[in-house]
C-alpha cells in the first residue's frame, strides 16, 4: 500500500537539465516522490544515449513509471537528428488524410515506444482561429473543427496502437489568443456557445476516440470562470471537462512554471490550485526548487484536509489505470529508429501537404541548367549556429546536394543585416529568379521589410513560406509563392522537390488566408 507522501509525489511529473539524471532525480523516483518525468531536446543526444537515459529511469524508480516527450510533429518536435522527423500540424491539415496522419503517428509512435517512452503530449487539436497566435502557429491542424477532429482522431489511433498514451491539448483551446502563455496569461472573452461550435469538437471526438490523457492550457477563459486559468479551474476541469464531456481518462497540466501562473502564483499554491480543480498531474519541467515547493504544498495540503484524500485516490487511479494500459518498457531493439518505410510515409506526409498557391511558369518549375537561381532564406531560430559555422542551413544543405548550382544564403534572424544582407541584395539583383523564404514574416517586421524589399528588386520571384502561410498576406508581388506549412526536414525536402518539379503539390491551406480561395 503506497504511503501518502508517495501518493502525492504520483501527482508530480519534472524534468531535469543534462543527458543523465541527476541523482536527486532517482533518489526521488526511488522514494516515489515523484510519478514520471518529461524530457526535452537537453536531455537527448543519440537514441544510443535516450535509451540509456530512459533505462537508467525506469530501474530507478517505485512505481510504474509515466515518461512524457512532446513529439508532435514539425515546429515541436524534441527528437529531430538521428531520429525520424515528420512535418507537422498543419502540413498534415493541409494533406487532409486521416491515413497519412494515422501512419505518420504510427511511426513516431513506434519509435517512442522503442525508446521505453510511453507519454506523447500530442496531438494538437487547437482550432487555428488567431493568425496573430505566436504559440499554436504550424501546430494546428486547421481551422475546420471537422477536419481537425477526424486527423487528431487518426493520429490518437496512430499514437496509442503503438502503444504510446497520446493527450490532445490544450484544452479547452489556446487557438483564439494572441498571447503566449510562455509569457504571461491570455484571455478570452468569447461566448460558451462559440466554444461548443468550435474548439471543444476536437476534445470531444479525441475523448470519445479513447484518448489516453487531456492537456489543460493557461488560458483564462471568461465567460466559463473569470477567476481562474483553465489550468486552475473546477469549473473547467471538473465541470466542463469530466461532467460535460464525459472525459475519465488522465488530466495533466501543461507546464506549471511557464509566466501564466509564475507571474500570479507561487510554484506551491499553483499545484494545490490545480488538485483541486481536478488535475491528476501537474508538470514542473524545470527547476528543482519549484518542484520540491510543489510537492511540500500538495503534502501540507493533503495533511491539512484542505486537499481531500478523495481527490488524491481519484487522481492515483487514473495515474494507474495510465501505466497499466501503456506501461512501457525498458529499451530495446532500437532498429525501428528511423526505420526506412517510417522516412517513407514522413516524406509522402510532407509531399501531401505543400501548397502550391500559384504558379508563374517562367519562374516555376526552377531549371538550373539555364536559369542563374538564388534562394536568400530567414534561417530557423534553431540553426543560426550551423549559419555561423557552415553557411549552410538544412534547406540549403537538400537544395544544394540536388541543385549545386543554385546560389544560397542563409540570413540570422536574430540580425539580418551588414554585409550578408548586402550580399543577398547582389545575389537576388544578379538572378533570373529569385526564392525568398520566410518563416512568420506577418508576425516579424524586421523579416517582412526585408523580404519585401527583396521581392521587389527580383527579376522573377518565388514566396516559399516555410512556416506560416499567412506571410501571402503581408508580402506583395512574388511570381511564384509555395507553402510547405512547417520546416521540419521532410518539408524542406518536400520543399526542394516541389521546386525542381519532380512533383506537383496538391495540399490545400487548412487555414484562411487572405487572397487565397
């Protein structure tokens, strides 16, 4: 019989810096003061060094353990090199297959569940109401709350067949703000009934699918509880979530020290806050400190009556009922790993979704043969230090292994000026055509400027969005404008194909967009 301080450390998922745990982190999973771990890009190096990692874990630890990983897809995706990527949200959207889908999570399944993972924080069923939104993006699947119900359905089927616990996030929906919840608290003023016609569908269909987990955001939703971020209400979690809809399965938060609650709570109080209105599990991904304070809370809470064992027992249960339908395993056979046919339907996935939104034929297919061609691209966030080093991003890398002679440069997107600036304005003055792509222009002034600057001097131009499709919006005069609706490396391949013509894209923009039919 589990103690109650082993109880409450259940109810505590954390994460750690490095490729190994601290001791600290197995000495707590040892005492069962804590119920499961998240990893993120910082603790993954090789599958060689996760699968390890995730053994040394799972022989460390009390009880049946939950390690969570957010592999969605595309623009979040923790395991990319030496790993199989697929594109993301909205490519998938826009390839609008629920077999595509379904087999793409198979595959990331499959390879999570190798690695002994058996929590994926996906998928995604925000409606992509908000173009303006900077933290949904290219996460979304669209804004049809049909479409987006039938391709996160596939993707659970994908997910959890492989033996991997999926959770649609975030609920009840982070897809109508502007504002980050990494930054601070959003809300939302909109009726109940706009909710129910739109962004509770997805959850509903996810739950009525069998989803293993709901995800709850930091979002304060009005008109349902002017007090409280969902995160943090009964009125959402219990009443909306469990009594409306019907969900019995594992409720987890998301991060509980992003600003959301950091700026209005302390790392304690925020845990209680959240047991009470019904959270099972609660994340603290990231700082010792926040972690213990949570746990002390939770206990004093508990101690104290103000923390009914009750509620302890329910989330306990469903915490069980999660490890025994998805128990994971110790590391095994890691030949799965970037299995070819996994490569193959990542590939076909991305093919599917790239969106051809108009064509100029003297501009589109390229032909480098007779053609001077140059591609200035705003890099990713993510590979300035392969700019630094190489020149060379991942785009650049796939066109030039294709299409050598196709001039590239790669513009910092923290910086993009002095001398590389200079040279993509002689680079796109001395070509016949000219590829600017961007990523979130519409949200970037400095990158829409200078875009537009360069489309405007090209001879013949081609948009590649390799993000957000609503740069079309905010970008005038290109010849040629092609969306790959995110840049994980199957889209930038899908990319580089699409260019040199060896297929015609048929994706269509699951997203509105202005001047687009």
């Amino acid at each position: 019989m589990a103690s109650l301080q082993e109880k409450i450390g259940q109810m505590l998922l954390v994460g750690f810096e490095g490729l190994q745990a601290p001791q600290y982190i197995l000495d707590w999973l040892a005492e069962g003061r804590i119920g499961g771990i998240i990893l993120f890009a910082r603790n993954v190096a090789t599958p060689e060094q996760l699968a390890e990692l995730v053994r040394s874990l799972r022989r460390a630890a009390r009880h049946p353990l939950l390690i969570a990983i957010d592999q969605e897809g595309g623009i979040v995706a923790r395991l990319r090199h030496g790993f199989t990527e697929s594109p993301g949200a909205m490519a998938l959207g826009a390839a609008d297959s629920e077999v595509l889908a379904e087999r793409v999570a198979a595959a990331l399944g499959a390879e999570l569940h190798a690695l002994g993972i058996n929590f994926n924080l996906a998928p995604v069923v925000d409606i992509g109401h908000d173009s303006s939104n900077p933290v949904i993006s290219t996460r979304t699947l669209g804004i049809d709350p049909a479409r987006v119900s039938r391709l996160a359905v596939a993707q659970v089927r994908g997910f959890q067949k492989a033996g991997v616990g999926a959770c649609a996030k975030h609920f009840p929906g982070h897809g109508n703000t502007p504002t980050d919840s990494h930054v601070s608290l959003p809300v939302v003023s909109g009726s109940v009934d706009f909710l129910w016609q739109h962004d509770l569908i997805p959850f509903r269909a996810a739950v009525e699918a069998g989803i293993a987990s709901v995800m709850i955001s930091h979002v304060k939703f009005e008109a349902l509880d002017p007090d409280y971020p969902s995160t943090l209400s009964p009125a959402i979690i219990t009443g909306l979530l469990r009594n409306e809809i019907g969900f019995d399965g594992l409720v987890v938060t998301d991060c509980m020290e992003m600003q959301a609650i950091t700026q209005n709570y302390g790392a304690g109080e925020s845990a209680v806050l959240a047991a009470l209105a019904g959270a099972d599990a609660m994340f603290f991904s990231h700082t010792r400190t926040n972690q213990e304070a949570a746990y002390n809370a939770l206990l004093d809470a508990a101690e104290s009556g103000r923390l009914p064992l009750e509620r302890i027992e329910q989330a306990i249960t469903r915490i069980n009922a999660f490890t025994s339908r998805y128990p994971g395993a110790e590391p095994g056979d890691l030949s799965v790993i970037r299995h070819p046919d996994h490569l193959a339907v990542c590939r076909a996935a991305a093919e599917a979704g790239t969106v051809l939104v108009s064509a100029d034929p003297a501009s589109f297919p390229l032909r480098p043969e007779s053609q001077r061609i140059a591609l200035v691209e705003f890099a990713s966030h993510l590979e300035t230090g392969a700019i630094d080093q190489s020149g060379l991003t991942g785009l650049g890398t796939l066109l030039h292994a294709q299409a050598p002679r196709i001039i590239h440069l790669a513009l910092n997107p923290a910086e993009p000026e002095g001398e590389t600036l200079e040279e993509a304005r002689r680079m796109v003055r001395a070509a016949d055509v000219a590829i600017i792509a961007t990523r979130s222009a519409h949200l970037l002034p400095k990158q829409r400027e200078i875009a537009q600057e360069l489309l405007d001097m090209a001879h013949r131009s081609i948009l590649l969005c390799l993000r957000n499709p609503y740069d079309i919006e905010v970008l005038d005069g290109p010849d040629t404008i092609l969306c790959t609706c995110g840049d994980a490396t199957p889209s930038l391949q899908a990319a580089v194909d699409a260019l040199l013509g060896r297929f015609t894209p048929t994706g269509r923009l699951p997203v509105p967009v202005k001047g687009v039919s």
